[in-house]
C-alpha cells in the first residue's frame, strides 16, 4: 500500500477546508478530496511533528479530530540530514529539502520504514525545481547509499504529484 | 471572555492561538500571513529532532 507524505501547504488546505466546508476554493477543495480519497483506500498518511502541534490548535472543530486520527507524524530517520544538506545545493528552500528528505529518509513509529512512495504537494516551484534536478538527485542518492548498510542502501527517491494529477 | 464562531463551532476569540496571534486576530489575517505563520511553525522543531535507526527489514516503497 503507498504511503504519502503531505507538504504543508496540502496540510493547511486540508485544515483550511474542514474549518470552512461552505466557502473552499480550489486548492482547499483539491486538497480536501485527495485526503479523503486516501482514507477511503485505506493509505497510509504522514505528516510532520510540528504539523500535528500546529494542527491540535484547531482541533475544536470535530472535522479535524478525524483528521488527525488518519495521519501519522513522520520522524527522521539515519542520514536524513546528510541528504536534507546534499539536496540544499540544488536550489531547493530548507522547507523543500526538509520535506525531500523525509520522503527519502523518514521511518514511522515503529522505525519500518524507509521513506515514502509519494510527496503530496501545492507547491509548483518545488515540484518543478524537483522534476528539473531528478536525475542528478538520483545519481547524488546513489552516490551516497551505495555505501551504507541495509536498509539505507535501498533508499530511493520519492515521487511528487500536486492533488490535482491525482483527480 | 467574548466566544468567536468558527464553522458553527464556538471557540473563545480571545485565547490565545497561533503565531501569538488570539483566535479571533488569526482568523483575521489575510492567507498570505496566516500561511507565513504555518511555514514557520511548520519545521520549527525539526532541528532538535533526533535522527533514529531503521529496521534492517523496514518497508521501502516500490517506486
């Protein structure tokens, strides 16, 4: 089954749409229907600590007490800030980097799991700076964990689709 | 304390919320500045999280 890992602005949106389910506008409803269809087909959904802080503060409206109840806060696994630090060289923001790296390097509660499949995000300028630079992340990827032990050596790039591709 | 509706929810406007910001001042805010306060909080405490081992059996995507 997939795992997928929500940028902060799909957070946000998703937040944003539950708090006001009469008023979305697109991106809000885009988001809103991605997660939801990710729940429906059982996925597994990450989101980072600090989201879930940021997100409890909203937690009076019973739509986001679901919420929180489908996603799991991701945590940084080995090497994730050696990667976060390589993917910096590639114009990427600290914010994009990070979010990179935790789909390359991030694990779940129970420390199974290495990575995500798929990056969720609204964001057109990371998405397209990460299509541009792919083949040369994935070279520096291979680079760097050829030489590690398992499961390290099997990380790989994850892949990054804005909600609207997946309508 | 005065009580600030949220989609029918009710919820003290005056409390404080994010950004330090009272809920009432946050719903205020114009997108732009509300989602410059997510991005701020959103990775504020990344740097102090450790780094954990990963299973050698860990579950990796088949993409």
């Amino acid at each position: 089954m997939p795992t997928y890992l929500l940028d902060k602005n799909v957070a946000r949106r998703i937040i944003q749409a539950l708090n006001d389910l009469d008023n979305m506008f697109l991106e809000q409803e885009l988001a809103l229907k991605i997660w939801q269809r990710l729940v429906k087909d059982n996925h597994h959904i990450f989101i980072t600590y600090s989201a879930v802080n940021i997100i409890l503060h909203f937690s009076y409206i019973p739509a986001v007490q679901c919420f929180l109840k489908t996603v799991e806060p991701i945590k940084k696994g080995r090497y994730l800030k050696r990667w976060a630090s390589r993917i910096r060289k590639y114009n990427f923001t600290r914010e994009d980097a990070i979010i990179l790296a935790l789909g390359t390097y991030g694990t779940n509660a129970r420390n199974d799991m290495l990575g995500v499949d798929i990056i969720i995000t609204l964001d057109k300028p990371f998405s397209r700076n990460f299509e541009t630079h792919y083949l040369t992340l994935e070279t520096r990827l291979i680079a760097m964990t050829k030489q590690l032990k398992l499961p390290y050596r099997l990380a790989t790039l994850p892949d990054m689709i804005h909600p609207k591709d997946m309508e | 304390m005065a009580k600030f509706e949220v989609n029918g929810e009710y919820v003290h406007g005056d409390l404080p919320f994010l950004g330090g910001f009272t809920v009432k001042e946050y719903y205020a805010l114009p997108d732009a500045e509300q989602e410059r306060i997510w991005n701020e909080m959103y990775f504020a405490e990344f740097d102090d999280m450790p780094e954990v081992e990963i299973k050698p059996d860990a579950y990796i995507s088949t993409r």
